[in-house]
C-alpha cells in the first residue's frame, strides 16, 4: 500500500499533472492500494500552501481522472481525508517548516483562519488557533462527510480518516491541545468524542460496502498512549471503521518523518500487531519499512494486514515489482502491464556484459 503523501503542489485544492504522476507511478510499479496524499475537507484545514482539497464539487473532476488510471493498472485507490486545525498554514518542509508570514498573501488570497480545540498552538511562535465553537465542531464534522460523498463521486475505493501526527482529530484526542470543559475535551470518552462523530460523519456519506480505515498516532510525546490508542480503536470498529492505519506521533514535533533521531526498521510495527491482536481489527503497518522480506514476515507473523510504505516508494516506485522477484512470486513481471513488464523480464533475462 502506497502510503498518502503530500506533494504540496495543489492549486486552491485542486490537484494537477505532478499528483496524476506521482500516483499512477505507483500503480504502474504494482502497488496493490495507492493512497492519494491528505486532502482538505475544508479550506481552513489546509496545512501548507499547495495542499490538496476536496471542500467543493469541482475537486472531484481532476480526482476522478486519477482514479480511472489507477483502477486500469489494477490498483485500488484510497484518499485520506484531513484537517490541520492548529497546524494549518506553515511552509512546506524544505522551506523551513515554520508558520508563514500571515501578511503576506498566498496565491493572492489572505491567510486562512486557524482553528483548533483549544488556543494552544502547536509550537513556540505558531498561530495561536481561535477555539471551535459548537458550531466550528458541527460544521468541521459535516465538511467530512462532504468529502467522504464526493471521495465517492471521485471513484475512490478506500477512505482513510487522518487521527494521526498532530492535525484537528489528534488535536481532540490529546490531553495537551484539547483543554475544553464541554462535551469534547477533558476526560478519555470526551476527547475521543469527535474522532467518533467524524466517523459516524464519513460512513453517512461512504457507501457501507467500501473501506473506511483511520491513521492514528498509536501514540505520541504528550500523553497519548498505545493503551489509549487500543481502548480508542474499539470505539472506532462500533462507528464503522474497518482498518486502523498505525503511525506515531507528531502532536509536539513538526512531523514524524522530519525528526532526525534514527529509528529501527519496523519501530511502529508493534503498534499495528498489539492493536490487531486486542480489538480483532484489522491494521496497517508504516514507518521504515523497506525490505521485501520484512514486509512480507509483518504479514505472515500476522503482525499487519496491510503493509504502507512511503519514502522507499519515491525511491523506487516499481519495489512491489523488486519484492515479488525477491521473494520468489511465480511470474513477477505480470505484475505490471505488459509494455513494461515484457520488456522488463527480458532485462532480467539477459546477461550483461560490462567488460
Ligand atoms: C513526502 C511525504 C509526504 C507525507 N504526507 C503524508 C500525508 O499526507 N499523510 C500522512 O498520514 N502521512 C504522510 N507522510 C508520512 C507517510 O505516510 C509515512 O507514514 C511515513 O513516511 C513513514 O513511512 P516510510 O518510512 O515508508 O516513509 C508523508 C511522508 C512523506 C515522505
């Protein structure tokens, strides 16, 4: 499974040639579920100038096209749906990372508002966000489930709600950015409430024969623990969600994948194993996973359902085609379509000579 990825170069939501590419490449490598990259369910949800959205009916267009393609290569396709809540409008990682200059323009429009659970900001010198009203939280909720109908319309197979790596519903779940004193903050059945009602949100409008799966931070700096994370996924499985996807933190660092601290091959694997074995959930396995015989041991030790892989992906794209010749798969090659894999098999075939 090609996990979502952001490309940062959206215009006003709307994704263009670069995420056509970026994802068909994926589907032309074998990839068995490419995932399109978190999409906005409202404008003020975007994280960064480029984001991708799915607030109106004219985002489905340009979606739907990638869709058509991926199904042709014979890959599902899945889109996560997000909100930034109080990590929304910072530049994009290679730019820094931090919030951007809120008076300063961008693409002509000005700065969109900053909201969040409570006004607590992310970091030191980020936008404190304005704290949701009742009325921001039942708004924000029924934005999902917009998505969700239109996710539909685009012909997408799977959706992934994003709980995970400090954006809106992380937000909520966790005791150090959700200090409200009303029906969505202070104690654990509080804090998970509108993780809860944004599920209930999407499988309204997500037709019930299709996949929900949700991303967790299976947990995190600030008090989230993988015991939280269990007793969470049991709440989630009764709202209709099939597939918990396990990654970890991100509610006090900027984002997982930019920590520079070295981790092991697999670190978050435990998560996805611990989760399957105590809910009777299926999960996803990511982070660092790269070698075709650790993926497939993570499913056969029934650690995982799903195998998610990201930076080893925009490596190399055609890994699924590497890891079925690895691990032996009859016909590996057929993987992919013909007018690659044809000529691909012949490649292997024949010996090369470089003296
Ligand atoms: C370019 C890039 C963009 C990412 N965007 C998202 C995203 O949109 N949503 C998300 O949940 N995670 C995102 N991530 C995290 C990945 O989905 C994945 O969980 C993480 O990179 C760990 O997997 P890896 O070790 O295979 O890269 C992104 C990672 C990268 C490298």
């Amino acid at each position: 499974m090609v996990s979502p990825m952001v490309q940062y170069c959206a215009q006003d939501g709307f994704v263009g040639d670069w995420h056509f590419a970026h994802l068909a490449r994926m589907a032309m490598g074998g990839a068995g579920i490419v995932f399109m990259e978190a999409t906005k369910v409202e404008h003020r949800g975007m994280g960064s100038v480029g984001d991708a959205g799915i607030w109106s009916d004219e985002h489905v267009a340009p979606l739907r096209r990638i869709t058509a393609f991926l199904r042709e290569q014979g890959a599902l396709s899945g889109i996560q749906l997000n909100h930034s809540g109080r990590k929304a409008g910072v530049m994009r990682p290679w730019e820094g990372f931090g919030p951007l200059d809120r008076t300063v323009p961008v693409e002509g429009r000005a700065h969109w508002e900053v909201i969040g659970p409570s006004p607590i900001s992310a970091h030191e010198g980020w936008p404190v966000p304005r704290e949701m009203s009742l009325a921001d939280i039942q708004a924000v909720i029924a934005a999902w489930g917009h998505a969700a109908r239109r996710a539909c319309a685009a012909g997408f197979d799977i959706v992934e709600i994003h709980g995970a790596h400090g954006y809106l519903i992380h937000q909520f779940l966790s005791p150090a950015a959700n200090r409200r004193a009303d029906a969505y903050g202070g104690s654990f059945e509080r804090r998970i409430r509108f993780a809860v009602e944004v599920c209930e949100s999407v499988r309204a409008h997500w037709p019930q024969d299709r996949p929900l799966f949700f991303r967790i931070s299976a947990q995190d700096e600030a008090g989230w623990s993988l015991d939280d994370s269990v007793a969470l996924a049991r709440v989630l499985k009764r709202a209709g969600v099939d597939l918990i996807d396990c990654s970890s933190g991100g509610i006090g660092l900027r984002s997982p994948t930019a920590d520079a601290a070295a981790r092991r091959l697999g670190f978050q694997v435990p998560f996805a194993a611990r989760i399957r074995r105590d809910c009777a959930l299926m999960t996803a396995a990511v982070g660092l996973i790269v070698e075709p015989q650790q993926a497939e041991t993570i499913l056969r030790e029934g650690s995982a359902d799903a195998v998610a892989m990201a930076r080893e992906l925009l490596y190399n794209p055609n890994w699924p085609l590497h890891a079925a010749r690895e691990l032996g798969l009859d016909d590996p090659f057929g993987l992919i379509a013909a007018r690659a894999g044809w000529w691909l098999e012949r490649r292997a075939g024949a010996g090369i000579r470089r003296d």
